[in-house]
C-alpha cells in the first residue's frame, strides 16, 4: 500500500503538478508533505496527516513553513511549527 501511494504522488509530481503550477501556501508542497508523512508514520496516517494539509491548504489559513511533525498530530491553522502536549 505505502509503495502505490508514493507511486501514485510521484506520477502526480511529474504529470498533474506541472499543469496546475506553484499554487502551494506551503513548504514543502502538500504532495512532498504527503510523501514525507506516508513515509515517515505508514499509509494510513501518512495519507490522513496529508489529506488534511490540503484541507489547510485554503484562504482561510496562513501558509508559510510548515514541515512533517516528528510525531501524529493534526495541526490546525495557524499552528504551524507550534508545539503541542501530550
């Protein structure tokens, strides 16, 4: 499953993305983003961390920096970077 999710974000990378151009509020894009997390936490957490970066991926929410967190957790806007409690 995790090597048909990277397959799938990297034929997104070299044939869709180009289309649509630079459009990230992000760093790193949201697809890098989903990469990093499938690879970093598996497929289903790593497909959930960047469902929900593109779901911030909108107006209402700053975009900036805002890099894979060393741990699960599902930030919300504004929260970039933030620490967070267990």
């Amino acid at each position: 499953m995790t090597r048909l999710l990277l397959f799938l974000l990297s034929l997104y990378k070299r044939w869709l993305s180009p289309l649509l151009g630079a459009n990230c509020r992000f760093h790193p894009s949201c697809s890098d983003y989903t990469r990093i997390s499938i690879a970093r936490f598996g497929p289903f957490k790593g497909f959930v961390l960047g469902s929900w970066r593109i779901l911030r991926c909108q107006p209402l929410c700053e975009g900036g920096h805002d890099p894979v967190p060393d741990r699960f957790v599902l930030r919300r806007c504004g929260a970039q970077g933030a620490h967070t409690h267990d």
